[in-house]
C-alpha cells in the first residue's frame, strides 16, 4: 500500500471559498520554512506530532489537536517523528497566498 502524498487544493477549483493541503510526511526534520499568508491558516493534525512556531511561540502539536495561525502572522513547522505527520491545512482564501520569510 502507497501512502497518501500531500496534496494541494485550491478552492477556486472545486467551487469552495477556503484551500486545503493534505500534508503527510515520514520524514523527521520535515516541514516548510518561515512563511505568513493574508488570512488564517488551520492546521487539524491527524496523526503523528510536529513542532509549530506561530509568531514568537512554539507549540507541540499532536494527533487530534488544532491550531491557527491568525492572518499575517508568521509561521513555520516541523515534523518530529518517529510517526508519520498526517494533517489538514486550511486555508481561509479560494487560492494560496504565501510570503516566504526565510
């Protein structure tokens, strides 16, 4: 069995006003640099756990757990493993908008 890749979705396409990624890794150390977006972004972990900074705090985030990360506010995280990181990323916009910061 092939596990689940992540997957982009924009809203825009399937008649939606938010964005989804299904984000899903096994790898340790894993995850998208510094970065903010005009709107909030959700994060629904599904399994596994990974280390999210949102601003100037850092938050474990584990199976079962949401978090946000306000509109404007940069954001990063990583995922710590030994599990796979299965989440939802939602983003409040029909299409992405991402400033890189790092």
């Amino acid at each position: 069995m092939t596990a689940p890749a992540t997957r982009d979705v924009e809203g825009y396409e399937v008649g939606s006003s938010v964005s989804v990624i299904r984000e899903y890794t096994t790898e340790p150390g894993t995850g998208p640099r510094l970065h903010r977006h005009p709107y909030p972004e959700t994060f629904v972990v599904q399994r596994g756990r990974a280390l999210f900074t949102i601003g100037s705090e850092q938050r474990e985030g584990v199976a079962g757990d949401v978090l946000v990360a306000p509109a404007n506010v940069p954001h990063k995280f990583v995922a710590l493993g030994p599990e796979p990181y299965e989440a939802v990323h939602i983003h409040e916009n029909d299409r992405f908008v991402t400033e890189w910061l790092e």
